[in-house]
C-alpha cells in the first residue's frame, strides 16, 4: 500500500512540474522603438531627450559602430549600439541604432522575449 501511494504522489508531482510544449505563449522579441530622425544628428538629439524612466538623459555615448556590429535583430541591420546616459555620465539604457528604408535613422532598446 505504501508504495502505490508513493508512486501516485510521485506521478501527481512530476504532472505538475511538467510543461505542455504546444501552448504558444505569444512571445515575440523586439526594439522599443526609442527615436526615429531623418539625419544622424537629428536622431542624436531626439535620443537626447528621451525619458528611459530611469531619470532624464542629458547625453549619449557611442559604444560600437559598424555592419559587423550583432546578428540583425528583429530585422534590422544594426549599425551602432549607443547609451544614454544621465548627468553623471550612467547609462539609463542602451538602444541599437540602425539606417531606416528611407534613408533615416532609427533607435530602438532590444526587448528579448523569455519563456
């Protein structure tokens, strides 16, 4: 008796830990869209004054620039990772910047998605 009540604790227990694989949590990665400009400069400048929630962004810090930067991400080709940064130079967030179809510019802060 003893042991068929361990093995029905056993399997209610092990039922309970064990995770259904064909349920689709609707979780899909993407960029927090942060600033979007026509120049680089313009886009600086809207980074600039971005609230990321963690304080106010007085400044930006170019951290890579180039093709070879990451994988795309999300679709896009990412050409520079930047902070933001508060008045003493903290980073609040940190964006990926990349060209845009028409020529502008885009930030966005990768939003990874984890089940």
């Amino acid at each position: 008796m003893r042991i068929l009540v361990a093995a029905v604790a056993t399997l209610a227990l092990a039922s309970c830990t064990s995770v259904d694989s064909s349920v689709d949590s609707g979780c899909t990665s993407s960029h927090l869209r942060v600033a979007r400009a026509d120049t680089w400069t313009e886009l600086r400048e809207a980074m600039t004054a971005y609230d990321a929630g963690r304080g106010r962004t007085t400044g930006i810090r170019v951290q890579e620039r180039g093709h070879d930067l990451s994988p795309d991400h999300g679709g896009v080709d990412v050409v520079r990772v930047v902070d933001l940064l508060d008045r003493r130079d903290r980073r609040l967030l940190q964006v990926d910047v990349w060209r845009t179809d028409d020529g502008g510019w885009a930030a966005g802060a990768w939003q990874q998605c984890i089940d």
